[in-house]
C-alpha cells in the first residue's frame, strides 16, 4: 500500500473542534494568564474536562481501545465480507490535539485535566489493575490532573542518581517516602488545586535500595491529600507561566503498597528505571508536538502581518529570485513541516508498539530546535513590535524555549540519539 500523508478523518474532525477552543477560550486569555502566573484558567479547565467526558475530544490520558474493524477494499473475491482492523491512532490523534491545543496556549495546555505526564507514567509502567484503577478516574464526575515527579536537585538530567527513598514498612505494608523533587509541571494543581474538584495525584520516582543505582528505581502513585506531601515552592518561570512549576517535599508520606506501579514484588531489577524510560518515549513525541503548535503559531501570525502589509510569499520560485524575507519563511516552513514529519513517526511508532527511542529522542531535539529558531525569526522580522507585548510573538518566542528544557534537555536527548545509532550504553557515551 502507498504511504498516505493526509491526517485520517477523526483526527481532522477533532482538530476543527479543538481549533475553536483554542481560539476562543486559549488565544483570547493567553495574555492575560501570562502576566497573572499561577492563577488557573478555571473556565478552560472546567469546559475541557465536560468536553473530554462526552466525546473524548482533548483527552490527554491515552487508554487501550479496540479500534472498529473496516472493510477491505474491494477486488478479487467478488462479495467476500473480509475485514480488517483500522491501524491504532491513539497516540497519533494524541499528538494532533496537542499540538492544537498548543497553538492556542501551551500553558494552558499543560493544565488541561485529563492526565498529563502521571497518567503517561501509569499507562507506560502499570499493571492493567493499576491502569484500570487510576486511568479510570479522568472520565469522572470531576477534572483530575495527574504529574509525575522525576527531577531532583541532585539528580537533573542523570535519573539514575535520584535519591528519594522509599522503605517498606512491614508492619502496615505501606511505602514511606522521604525527599523532594523540583521542578514538577503542573504539580501544585495535581496535588493541590485540583484537589479541591477531583483527585489528583502524582507518579514519584524512589528509590527502595539507593545502593543498587537504576536497579532500586520505582515509581509509586501518591495521591493528593497525602499526609506528609508539600508543595514547598512555586517557581516564576519565563514562558509557559500559565501552567505551575512546583517543587514538591514528602516527609514520612505514606503510599499503599499497591501504588507502586508494575509487580508489588519487589526485584532489584532495571525493571523500574526501564518504566521511566518507556515514559518518556511515549511522551517525548507529544511533548515535541507541543513545542510545534507554539511555532506554527508564530509562523502563521507573521505571515499574516507580512499579507496585511502587501508582501506575499511566492512558494516555488528558484532561491535566487526570493528576497531575503521570503527565504527566511520558507525555511520556516520546511523546519516545521519536517519536524512534524519527525513526531507523526514516533507515535506511529508507539501506536503500534514499536520500540521508538532514537524516533522519540530525534523528534524532541528537533522540535526543540525548531521552535526557538522560529520563534526567535519571528520576533527578529516584526521587528520592534515582536519584541513589545502588543503582539503575542515574543510570548511565544519565550514559550517555545522550554520545549528543549523539559522532559529531557536537547543535550541528552542528542545523547540518547547518539547511543541508539552507535550501539553504546549510558556508561559508554555521557
């Protein structure tokens, strides 16, 4: 069969919803919940989790469904009933309505009930009872927001070094957690806000043997309203300020044991540090697609104004009869279009149960370049309006950075492309 490029139906359907979500609840606020960072768009938030519970439009908690079977095209066989299963889109339809929900607002994104990062966490590394347990909840009565707590101030980019410990007690079979992990996005409202309208909760990464390296790390489930669970700090951040950073303290927290996501025996096997890694290539991809609503909305806004003021873009004229402006656009263009291409290959990849590292690593380092070069072009040709806050272009332009910060720097990831590619280990390239 030839390889089709064309978004398939339901993913164009949901795109045209979501665009007018975006437009008039993200777009129209996105100034407004810039310059007023940590206070949650409540509006949004409460509009996204109605519209996720009747349709399942904008979910952000992707969960194993058959897919309905279609017919096979007709041909030899005359009226022969075959059928076939549609490919799995999940992830794919996942990454389309990120990334429009991006191009509306990539902060208010990220506080989109729904899942999130913890919900990516449980469906990479839990048992089906713990998936169906915690999965479950985001098509309730009430919005729930799922974070996942990785970074450390010790333990950044290095997860291998993460020192939160988790120690079993005998007694009552309860996880007793000790630590504290920075950095945590959207962790104030999994653990705190959203509390207040459905339960939230956050996949903490421990370690049960410090000692053992990769081979201690687990992830467990805390839930909001743990004793012991505190968001010790807010932090005030260039871009995506919608959405909160928290740095989360857990002192003598205590977690049933079946929270512990995967077996609740307990091997000292790389089995736990393997579900953080499985995380992250699920998520890295949509993390990517993010960053490239951001600049796709730059990218269209400049070529508005660039129209309002008479100049048009003459696509496929030779490079030497382009001035310097439409050069520059049409680069634009091809970095998008081929970073696009980069994340459409890793979901398909993840929808179908491929192994995609190096895809999930290439697609989050080219994005994150992408995205600041666009936007930085953008803010360099509108010139000093760029610059000023009566446009949204240098919003965007701050935005877009964090997508080569966060999960995983562009530096590690290249890293993790370089391994994949040459066969070494993490002890053999750093």
């Amino acid at each position: 069969m030839p390889i089709e490029f064309e978004a398939p139906k339901p993913i164009v359907q949901t795109q045209f919803v979501l665009k007018t979500v975006a437009v008039e609840m993200m777009r129209a606020h996105s100034r407004y919940f810039d310059e007023h960072e940590h206070e949650s768009p409540w509006d949004y938030i409460e509009f996204m989790h109605t519209a996720m519970k009747a349709t399942g439009v904008g979910s952000l908690a992707p969960k194993e469904k058959p897919s309905p079977p279609s017919p096979l095209p007709e041909g030899e066989g005359g009226g022969d009933e075959k059928k076939e299963k549609r490919p799995p889109i999940a992830y794919q339809a996942l990454a389309a309505q990120i990334e429009m929900l991006a191009w509306g607002d990539v902060g208010m994104y990220l506080v989109t009930p729904g899942g999130g990062l913890g919900a990516a966490a449980v469906q990479a590394a839990g048992t089906p009872e713990q998936k169906a347990k915690f999965l479950a909840r985001f098509g309730g009565e009430k919005p729930t927001l799922a974070a996942m707590g990785m970074t450390e101030a010790g333990a950044g980019s290095d997860t291998a070094s993460i020192r939160m410990r988790a120690v079993l007690d005998e007694n009552t079979r309860e996880w007793i957690l000790n630590g504290e992990k920075i950095f945590v996005t959207a962790g104030d409202k999994a653990l705190t806000e959203y509390e207040q309208l459905g339960r939230g909760f956050i996949v903490v990464w421990a370690s049960i043997d410090p000692a053992a390296g990769r081979a201690g790390m687990r992830a467990f489930v805390v839930e909001a309203g743990t004793p012991g669970v505190r968001v010790t700090k807010l932090e005030h951040k260039m871009g995506i300020r919608a959405s909160d950073t928290a740095a989360i303290s857990l002192v003598d927290a205590r977690v049933p044991y079946d929270n512990i996501l995967g077996s609740p025996t307990v091997e000292k096997t790389t089995t736990g540090f393997k579900g953080a890694m499985a995380t992250f290539d699920a998520t890295r991809p949509l993390v990517a697609a993010s960053g490239l609503g951001v600049a796709r909305a730059a990218l269209e806004f400049l070529k508005e104004k660039l129209a309002e003021n008479g100049v048009q873009i003459r696509y496929g004229l030779p490079r030497q009869k382009l001035t310097s402006i439409e050069r520059d656009v049409i680069e634009m263009d091809i970095m998008l279009r081929s970073a696009w291409l980069m994340v459409i290959k890793a979901v398909w990849m993840a929808d179908n149960k491929k192994p995609n590292a190096l895809e999930s690593s290439m697609s989050k380092v080219k994005a994150g370049d992408v995205g600041t070069k666009i936007t930085q072009k953008v803010v360099e040709i509108l010139g000093p309006l760029g610059y000023s806050r009566e446009f949204l272009a240098e919003k965007w332009f701050r935005d877009a950075k964090i997508t080569d910060i966060y999960e995983g720097t562009g530096q590690i990831n290249r890293l993790v492309v370089a391994r994949q590619i040459l066969g070494y280990s993490g002890k053999e390239l750093r």
